[in-house]
C-alpha cells in the first residue's frame, strides 16, 4: 500500500511539467521562427536596445538628439568654416532669428560651411548650415537673415521629419514600431545634403521666414531683394539654393503679398557697408 500511494504521488507530482514544457518550447517556437511581417518584437526591441525611432510624436528632445547625430555625419561631408568671427558672427544672427521664431523652445546651432555654391540647408533639431558662397553673395545682414529664417521655418514647421518619414515608407524600411536609428541618421544626411524639399514645404517655409524677419527686427523686404538677385544672376548658371527649389518668380509673388508695403523696407540690417565690414575675412 505505501508504495501504492508513492508511486501515484511520484506521477502526480511530474504531471504539471509536461504541460509547462510544451509551453516553453510553443514559445521558443514562436519567438524563433522569422515571420513575413515588417514589426519589431517587443523582444528585438530589447535585444537592439530599444534603438527605435518613432517619427509620427517624436519629442523635441528626441528630435534634437537625432538632429546631433545628423550633424557629426554631415560635419564629415562638408568642410567648416574655421574663422571664429564669421562663425560668431552668423551664430549671432541666427540665434536672434530663433528667439522670435516660432518655434524658439529648442536649441539652435548655427554653422558657416567653406563652399562658394550659394546654399544654405538644415536638418531637425535645430541646425543650420551656410555657405560662405551664399554670404559673399549678399548685400546686406537684411538679405542673409531672410534665408536663415528660411532654414529656420524649416525646421519649425518639422519638414525633414515629415520627409523621413515619408521617404522610410516609400523604400518599404519603416517598421510598425518606427525606424531603426542608424537608418534614421543616414535618411537625415541625405535629406539635408541632397533632397529637396517639396514645393508646399518651400512656400512655408518662404513665410515663415518672412514672419520671423519682421518678429526679430529686420527689414522684409530685402527677402525679395535677394531672390531678385539670385534670379538675375541664374541667367547664367543657376545657384544650388534655386535649383532644387519652387519657381523664383512665384516664390516672390508670393512674399510680395504677404508683406506689409508700409512697414516692408522698415528695420534693420540694411547698411551695407557695415555687413561688408564684419564678413571682410571672406572677402
């Protein structure tokens, strides 16, 4: 009797495991087999570090650090202007620029890149490139804040997130949980050095500049003075900074309409002789 009783204590005592083990290889199954479906596991997640961007409610501290990332690779593709004055000088300008924009609650970085192309671009996050060709081109400081407004309103209005995020889902590498990091960086450096922006994108930007021009104290219409001299001087050959963008002529009609002609030519950074003085080591 007492090895009866043993024996089915011996039985019972096992028959719970085998259910638990059939579980745990259900599982191993599950989480092994590769699947046709494009979403990251919560374990991938884990395994990557959680190196997953989602682009749709990025944080602007998110965006930041992604834009910081985008900038040491971009810095290895362009050559920076070393002249701690003109540096100074431009980073000045923009950060006056940022205060009175419309999105003045993130950190903005402001860099003069060595090239005579006349061009200036930006990525999220708050970082602005131009061109020493650019500020060589410019009559006065009026001018070059119309295009860094213009960089800026970029980034207020999150167009390079939108163009990620638009061009992750076209090459079919956006994931059900967002965007791999690296791939993120990578997408950036492209949008920022060889994208353009699309024509909608532009024109918002155009009056965002515009806006922000007047909110920080300079003078409107030198924005239609200097697209009037980049148009009279693509007779030739066109500059970078028009020819990945919308129709001059349009882009000024439009500007044209949306400035106050009462208040246009009212406000600073029109002496020219001044401007030339402070960037007379590019010159």
């Amino acid at each position: 009797m007492l090895n009866f009783l043993s024996s089915l204590y011996r039985r019972s005592r096992h028959r719970w495991i085998y259910p638990l083990i059939s579980l745990t290889v259900a599982l191993g199954l599950c989480l092994g087999v590769p699947t046709k479906t494009r979403a990251i596991s919560w374990g991938d997640l884990i395994l990557q570090g959680v190196q997953v961007i989602q682009l749709s409610n990025i944080s602007d501290k998110k965006e930041v650090t992604l834009g910081t990332e985008i900038n040491e690779q971009i810095k290895q593709q362009v050559k920076l202007y070393k002249d701690p004055t003109i540096n100074e000088y431009v980073n000045k300008l923009g950060q006056r620029l940022a205060a009175k924009s419309a999105r003045p609650n993130i950190p903005y970085t402001f860099q003069v890149v060595e090239d005579n192309g006349v061009n200036a671009f930006a990525t999220m996050g708050g970082f602005v490139y131009v061109n020493t060709g650019l500020l060589k081109l410019a009559d006065d400081e009026a001018q070059v804040a119309s295009v860094v407004g213009h960089e800026i309103g970029h980034i207020a209005r999150r167009h390079s997130i939108k163009q990620m995020r638009e061009l992750a889902i076209a090459r079919g590498i956006a994931t059900a949980a967002g965007l791999d990091r690296n791939t993120a960086v990578g997408l950036g450096v492209e949008l920022a050095l060889r994208r353009p922006n699309s024509r909608k994108d532009e024109y918002e930007a155009d009056q965002e500049g515009l806006k922000n021009m007047g909110a920080a104290g300079y003078a409107q219409y030198e924005m239609i003075t200097f697209f009037q001299k980049l148009l009279a001087q693509s007779q030739g050959s066109v500059p970078t900074i028009l020819s990945t963008h919308p129709d001059t002529k349009n882009r000024i009609a439009r500007i044209q309409q949306a400035i106050n002609p009462t208040k246009a030519k009212i406000g600073d950074g029109l002496d020219k002789v001044a401007y030339k003085a402070k960037i007379k080591n590019l010159l």
